[in-house]
C-alpha cells in the first residue's frame, strides 16, 4: 500500500461542504446556521501569507440553496448542485488520501450513524465529490464516518472504540479485523483506540470532538472547563488513555489540553455535545468553533501558542451544533498532491 494521509496542516487544494437545506431538519436555525457556515468558511477561505489560496467547493441541494449560497458567499465559492440529506461532508463524504501525486476517494459505507439518521441523498455524497475532485473511488467494506479517523500525516491514525466497534456499524468484526480494514484502507502503520467519545453525542464517540493531532507525536485534547461541565470524567478519562499511548515510529504521545466549552444546553435543558476541537484549517487561519462562554476565548489563546503558523480564531457555532455537530463535521478536505 502506498497511500497516505497528510495531517490536515499540510496543504489542502480544496475543501467541499453542504449547505443547510432542509428547513424541516433545522427549523428556525436554518437561517442562523447559514449565516454561522459563511462566517466559517470566509474565515477558513482567508488567503496565507504568500497568497497561497484554499478553493471551497459548496454543494446545493436545489435552486433556494443554490440563491443562499450566492447571497451569503457572493462568487468566493464553487457551487456544486448535488443531492444530500444534511450538512456533515466529513462522514458521508470520501477520506481522501494520496497515492504518488494521485487523489484517491477511500469510501466506506455509510448508515446513518448506526442507524440514527437515515436521510435521502446521504448515500450519494461520497461519489458526488470524489467526481468533483477528479479522484479514484476505493470503496472497502466497513461503517465508518470521517470524523472517526484523525491522522497524524507519519503513519497512525486515532480513533475510539465506541464508534468503529459499536455493534450498530460493524457487528461481529472484531478490533483486529477493523484495524486490518484500517490499515488497507488508509495506509497507516498503526491505530490508537480510544474507549469512548463525548457523552450525547449521536455519533457515538467521533474522534475529531475529542482529540486532534498538532503534528506527529503531539496531540490535543480537552480538560473540564469546570465542576458542571458533563463532559469531565470522560475528558479526564480520554487525556489518561492519550498519555499511555505511542505512535508509529514509538514515540510516546506529547498531550496538550485547552479548555472545553462547558456545559451547552439545548432549548431544553439538555447537555449538547459541544466540543472546542472540531477545528478546521486554512492557508491563515485555524477556526475554532466557539460557543459563547469564556473557555472559548481561553481555548483560542492556548491554541494561538500550540499553532504558531496559524492565527487562531474564534467563530459561533451555536446554531450548527443544533444539528449535532461544528465545522470539521461539514467539511471534507482534498490535501494537495504537490
């Protein structure tokens, strides 16, 4: 296998997302959550300091999306008219990964998160963009989402237990069995397990809310931001598992924690899973999501001295996690073959 997988600080030719559509789906966040989406991606979009420049590629599911996205985005964007049941790229589009300078399209199956949400047009995203991309498809027989698998662009990719091994995607396999689907499919050396995710969260355990890899060998994750926050045993838990652990080339992982946002309530009182890591990164700026409380600011600034060749920046996320997620969820990024 010669694939592989850049750590997302390499350089992206281009990132795909799908716009909000749906108003039974997002009610009166629909508007809200556009208005948070073009935030994002202006900011994602920001040229580096040499010019360099990240294309943004935004599915429309019909002719209103199509008018949003102009409206909101002006001709900042390319808009691809595509079927889709909902906004998150990252797990019902392809992981892509590099063979030489060739872009190949690893897709697995997709089930609607074991099952939860089963949406019309979800199945067809992988293709959708993998064609836009010019990619290969490399299609491989396991339920797996992208924001279950964060890389370290040297040889290991992190995931949880929780997620991949959850008998409501792949029953009977068992961890071996997925670790070899894993390394086939993705080309990697090696793969951490983390036990569980964060609580209430319907993804059962995504990765990319709980731990993302600064570089090989450096990993961040979150601490409690206090003593009510629902999230504290688990965020305690992950950071112990993250500390036993050594990647591909046996280095012993370096863990480095910022605060997360708290407890974040629904309409009704409920703890949402509302995670500071679901990150993503452009030529300039690395966006964080943001949910109004102080440890977003204070996660910012950690960030800001962990991340010295980005500036950090902050931006809302409220009305997005109504959905279930922030913005690496709804994004999916092609590295660059160069």
């Amino acid at each position: 296998m010669t694939y592989r997988i850049p750590n997302e600080f390499a350089r992206q030719d281009r990132v795909f997302t799908c716009w909000p559509a749906d108003g039974e789906l997002w009610l009166e966040n629909l508007e809200p959550a556009r208005a948070e989406f073009a935030a994002f991606l202006k900011l994602l979009m920001a040229p580096g300091e040499h010019g360099e420049r990240l294309a943004i590629t935004v599915l429309a599911a019909n002719g209103e999306t199509e008018v949003s996205i102009r409206a909101a985005m002006g001709d900042g964007v390319e808009i691809l008219p595509a079927p889709y049941g909902d906004v998150w790229a990252r797990d019902t589009g392809p992981v892509f990964a590099l063979d030489g300078t060739t872009r190949v399209a690893v897709t697995f199956r997709f089930n609607g998160w074991g099952g939860k949400y089963e949406l019309p047009g979800d199945d067809r995203v992988a293709a959708a963009i993998a064609d836009a991309a010019g990619a290969l498809i490399r299609p491989f027989d396991l339920v797996a989402e992208g924001g279950a698998l964060e890389f370290d662009g040297d040889g290991t990719v992190l995931t949880t237990r929780q997620c991949l091994l959850n008998p409501n995607r792949n029953p009977g396999k068992s961890e071996a069995e997925v670790e070899a689907i894993l390394k086939a499919a993705l080309g990697v050396e090696k793969v951490l397990w983390l036990d569980e995710g964060l609580k209430f969260d319907h993804t059962d355990g995504h990765i990319d809310n709980v731990a993302r890899f600064a570089g090989p060998g450096r990993v961040v994750c979150q601490a409690p931001a206090g003593p009510d926050d629902p999230q504290a045993d688990i965020l305690d838990q992950c950071a112990g598992e993250l500390e036993a652990m050594t990647d591909a080339r046996g280095r012993k992982l370096e863990v480095l924690r910022i605060p997360s946002p708290g407890r974040i309530e629904d309409e009704d009182g409920n703890p949402r899973p509302a995670s500071h890591m679901n990150w993503v990164i452009g030529p300039r700026n690395l966006v964080v999501p943001t949910y109004g409380t102080p440890e977003g600011d204070e996660a910012v600034t950690i960030l800001q001295g962990i991340f010295p060749t980005r500036q950090v920046i902050g931006s809302p996320s409220s009305h997005i996690l109504s959905g279930g997620g922030a913005f690496h969820c709804v994004t999916c990024h092609v590295p660059s073959g160069d």
